[in-house]
C-alpha cells in the first residue's frame, strides 16, 4: 500500500532530523579493550560573566572588608585551567585575635540580646538572597573548586539556601527542641572548613550557630576561600549585624590561631582526621566545647536481591559523579560473590560512559581535581594500588591538557589490608571486594578506623535493617546514597569524629542545655 504524500513528507522529514543530530549519536568508546556506547554532546558551557570576582579579596571583620595586618596575600587558582583566579588575604594572629574580639562584642551587646524570633528574620533573608544569587554562587564555586556546575547548581547551592531556611524556623522555636530544659548560647565559634563543599560546609556551620544566638569566626579552606567571601557580601545585603559573622582566610597557621585563641567558646572543625586529632588535643584540658566531622572510608553492600542498575547508579553517584570529594564518598563497593562478575562489568561500561572535562559544561560527569597537590596524592594512592596487587581498570578517555584532572577508575579483588581499602581518597577511586553471607559483608564495612557513612542495598527490609544496626557508621543510606536534609542530623563514629550536623541534634552542639 503507498503512502500519501502528506505520510511520506513526515517520514521523510523524521530520517532528515535524525541526521543532523550526529553531534548526540552515540559512539564506540574502547574500554579495557571492550566497546562501550558513549555519547558525544555539544559543548554546554556555562558562562562566566555573571562573577566579578575582586583581585585582591580581603578579610570579612565587623561587617566590612578590610586589609590584613601583614599586608600579606597568597593565590587561588582555578583547578581547571591552573591559572590564578585572584589573590586571597593571609591572616595573621593580630588579625584573628581582631575578629574573635569583634565577634565578642557583636554577641554580649547584639546578637545574644535579641529575639529568636529577629533572629530568624535575619536568617530567612539570608536564604532568599542566596536563592536569588544561586546562579552567581554555583559558578564562581565550579571556578574556585573545581567540580561540575551541575552539582554545584543542582546539590550544592539549593542546601545552602535550605540551611539557612531551616535553622531560621528554630531560631525562635529552641525551647521546644529541648523541652523541659534550660538552655542558651555559648559564644564565640571558631569554624574551620575544607575545600570539597566550601559554600555548603559554611552554611552547615554558620546557619545552626547564629540561630542558637552565638557569633561566629569562620577560616575556610586556603584553596576555596572565594564563595565564602561572597557569602559575606549577602550577609551585608541582609543588614547582618556588623561582627556577627566574621571571615578570616589563610591556610594552617590562621586556623590554629582561631583555634587557640582563649575567648573562643567552641570549636566546629570539618576536615582530615590528622588535623582533627591535633585540634582535639589542642582543645583538651580547656573549657572549649568541640564537633569533628573528620574522614570517612565508606561502604557499598550490594546483596544479590539487589535492582543492580538502581544500585549501580547508587554507586556512580557515590564516588564517581562528586570526584571522591564528599567526606562520606562510597569508596568501598562490598558485592555478593554471586552477582560480583557481572556487576564489575555493568561498572566498567558505566564508568567508560562518564564524560571528564571543563566542569562549566553542562555535559560535564567528573570536573577537575582541587588543586595539583591533591592530583598528586591521588596519583601516589592509585600507583600503590597497583603495586599491593589490585586488578586496576581505567578507561581510555582524553584528559584536558591543562588542569588536574583524574580518569574515573576502580581496583576490583581488594583485600581489607589494601592500602586503598583504609586511606581515604579524594578521588574517583573505588575499591571492590566481595562477601559470601551478611555477616561477612558486615565485618568487612567495619574493618576501618572510620565510622562516617553507609549504603545497603538489597529489595529485603528485614535485611537493610537488620544490617544497617550492625554497621558502624553515623549515616546508613538504603537502596539510594549520598542524600541529604538540614533535618538530618549527620556524623561519624570513631576516627570520623564525635558530634553532629544537622537537625536537632545539631543544635545541641551550638548551645549549653541544662536541666531545669
């Protein structure tokens, strides 16, 4: 039977189209000498222009942007191009020893006397203005650190608003999250907070601390100081009280300088466990309260009874699509010896699809590695992975010629005495070993110093919760990972810290609670 002209056209019109998307066909990609199906996409770039991003940035104190003492200022460099992205002030003692000071006196005569309710308001404008500004914020956090816009736009920036949201409905509300209870703020915090969430680690910390009434003195990370010096021009836009929150950057010597400082009341550290532990004995024998959320060395459980595509994506989510830079990233994959073969393989397809590049581009799976120390150690770590005996797989994708940049890659027959299986890595690194029963599966997540996250999954509920309240780890994710909620309170177990984040539980680390 002959087509009308009219069915003929749109055929016709249908092949024409699907020709000239040749740019989005997929394509034959070799991986570990196999082929595997990968798209090509256009370039998606985001653009740069809506940052104006200061030469020079200076120091955040009672409101205003001032010179360090020293005159001092060091670079920050974008990860993915290896060019200067500006300069950032060096504080010194007299300069940290200047905010602690300002914050005093912002808190006994301004912020400790007023309302929770006034409180709030301050915090409520503080999240609209950082909604209004998402766009401004996620870029200028991809050029500072290195990770795809898309996680900055998609993850990042939208918690940050949601801290500050949530810990606003509290401000006026603490009485009820601790009922029966005396309670009030504690003074003066010193926070200090790594390079891997820079805007949303100062908005964990900063947004709990003011709801409970208390100032701050904030020291973000040297090599991602610039979002949080753009935090600081929304907290003036809010009409912030001056000295409520102060910025002081630097790198190590400014931090111990917060730390140490006599009238700080708490201290709030997230980073390694290696500086962790030397804040904790710095801290010790002094009257100064403490929270660490340090490193992690995380573990997937992936049962036979598994939807192994859903835990698969579980999986690329956790380790590969955050560059191994969450402190709770799933570096460590536990498989069911029954399943363990084809799942390898369903990952090395999957990881040969993931696109490594500009992380401005829209298209873009695995940014750039936060600065060329950090490239290096990782570098270190995967060699060592090698010569310990683990079967290695990376697969063969063109790196961008400039920038620090790190093929998605995994070691499958680990052992738990690997290196790779008890180092933390900030890296797209993963280590596979396999379990025959759930009791084994259990051992082998718990043989680590750490204790911060897991994931189990399995289609049994009896079996999720059955080992879930056997594992060692502050956050246990079932069939999804890496999920979060300002009313989750998040933290670890043994050297991934003591205290938490988040939620109610958080609140309690910012305030003295006692029974009435």
């Amino acid at each position: 039977m002959k087509m009308t002209n009219k069915r003929a056209q749109k055929r016709a019109s249908a092949k024409a189209s699907t020709t000239n998307v040749s740019k989005f066909a997929p394509a034959k990609a070799v991986a570990g000498g196999k082929s595997a199906v990968k798209f090509e996409y256009a370039p998606s770039l985001e653009s740069t222009d809506i940052v104006q991003i200061e030469k020079r940035n200076r120091l955040f104190i009672g409101g205003k942007f001032v010179e360090p003492t020293s005159g001092r200022y060091f670079p920050t460099i974008n990860p993915a191009t290896g060019e200067r992205l500006a300069e950032v002030a060096e504080a010194n003692e007299k300069d940290v020893d200047l905010a602690v000071k300002t914050a005093r006196q912002a808190y006994e005569q301004i912020w400790s006397k007023m309302s929770g309710k006034e409180r709030g308001r301050y915090l409520f404008r503080i999240a609209r203005l950082i909604q209004e500004r998402a766009r401004e914020l996620a870029v200028l956090e991809t050029m500072d650190n290195g990770k795809p816009i898309r996680e900055s736009r998609d993850i990042d920036v939208p918690l940050v608003a949601a801290h500050f949201f949530y810990h606003a409905g509290w401000a006026d509300k603490l009485e009820y999250a601790f009922p029966g209870q005396s309670i009030a703020p504690l003074g003066v915090v010193g926070q200090v907070i790594p390079w891997n969430f820079p805007l949303l680690m100062a908005a964990w910390k900063i947004a709990p601390a003011l709801a409970c009434g208390n100032t701050v003195v904030l020291k973000p990370a040297e090599t991602t100081s610039l979002s949080a010096l753009l935090l600081a021009q929304i907290f003036q836009d809010a009409g912030l009280p001056e000295g409520v929150v102060n910025i002081v950057t630097g790198a190590g010597a400014t931090g111990a300088a917060l730390v140490n400082h006599p009238d700080i009341n708490k201290v709030a550290f997230t980073g390694s466990t290696e500086v962790g532990k030397i804040i904790a004995r710095a801290v010790a024998g002094t009257k100064k309260r403490l929270t660490l959320e340090l490193g992690g060395k995380s573990a997937h459980i992936i049962f036979e009874d598994a939807a192994l595509d859903q835990a698969l994506e579980g999986v690329i989510n956790g380790i590969y699509f955050n560059q191994g830079h969450v402190c709770c990233a799933g570096s460590r994959l536990l498989l069911e010896e029954s399943i363990a073969n084809d799942f390898v393989e369903k990952l090395k397809k999957r990881i040969a699809q993931l696109r490594v590049g500009n992380p401005l581009d829209k298209n873009t799976d695995i940014g750039a590695i936060n600065s060329e120390a950090e490239l290096k150690k990782i570098g270190k770590l995967i060699q060592l992975g090698k010569d310990e005996g683990g079967e290695f797989f990376e697969p063969k994708c063109a790196l961008p010629e400039k920038g620090y940049f790190q093929r998605p890659c995994f070691f499958s027959n680990v052992s738990s005495s690997f290196t790779l299986s008890r180092v933390e890595i900030f890296g797209p690194v993963l280590a596979v070993s396999t379990f025959r029963t759930a009791q084994e599966a259990v051992v082998k997540a718990n043989d680590t110093p750490y204790g911060l996250a897991a994931g189990v999954w399995s289609e049994k509920g009896a079996k999720i919760h059955k080992v879930a309240g056997q594992l060692k780890a502050g956050v246990v994710w079932a069939n999804t990972y890496n999920k979060f909620d300002p009313s989750a309170p998040f933290g670890g177990y043994n050297e991934s810290g003591w205290g938490r984040e988040g939620g109610r539980h958080g609140l309690s680390a910012y305030l003295d609670v006692r029974g009435k």
